[in-house]
C-alpha cells in the first residue's frame, strides 16, 4: 500500500484528543451557562414572592385607614407555600399629618430580598 492511502484511512489519536477536548470546553460552558439561568429563575421566584409580601402589607395598612405610630414592628407572611420574614419601619416626615414605611422582606439568612417604601397620610 501507499503512504497516502495509509494516512487516508482515518483521524490520528492527536486528532481525536483534540476534537473530544474542544466538545468538553463547549459542553462545561454550556452546563455553567444553564446553572446560571437556572439561579436567575430561582432568585426571580424569591423576589417575586417577597415582593408581594411586601406590597400586601403595606396594602393592608393603606386599608386599615389608621397613620402607623412610628417604629418597627415584624411581620410574617405566606406565599407559594413559603413563609417570609419581615419588617415593616415606620419613620415621621416633616409633615407630621404623613408617615414613611419601609416594607423589608428578608431570605432565611437574614439578607434582605427587597424594600417596598410607601407614605401613608393622616386623611
């Protein structure tokens, strides 16, 4: 047989180690970049839910018709399925007639996942 009908029969070891390293790289870089959707999905899930928490509360105060006396008072609430720590702080402004709240919502290790900031009026 010829030399060049030898060399046309197949891929070289070298040849095929580089091709299998090359899908390796592309597959670890497509698992981290569906990893990193995947945590933006959950952290979108959380905020979503410590969001409406938030918005209930201070809705509620809204409702309730009554100006908050100023301090911080802790609350828990229920959504999806998951019970969510918060805080609701209650500061005067210079129109002693209005009230600032600040409606924080916080994960289990305590950082907080959002703040919610309203005035509530006297009338």
């Amino acid at each position: 047989m010829s030399l060049a009908m030898r060399a046309a029969r197949g891929f070289t070891l070298v040849e095929v180690m580089v091709a299998l390293a090359i899908v390796a790289v592309a597959l670890a870089a497509g698992a981290r970049a569906s990893q990193a959707v995947i945590e933006n999905a959950q952290r979108l899930h959380e905020v979503t839910a410590a969001q409406w928490c938030a918005d209930n509360q201070l809705v509620g105060l809204r409702l309730s018709r009554v100006l908050p006396g100023i301090g911080d008072a802790d609350f828990r609430c229920e959504q999806l399925g998951r019970s969510w720590a918060g805080q609701l702080i209650t500061r005067p402004t210079p129109n002693p007639n209005m009230r600032r709240i600040d409606a924080v919502v916080r994960d289990e290790a305590g950082h907080p996942l959002v703040t919610l900031t309203t005035v509530i009026s006297r009338y």
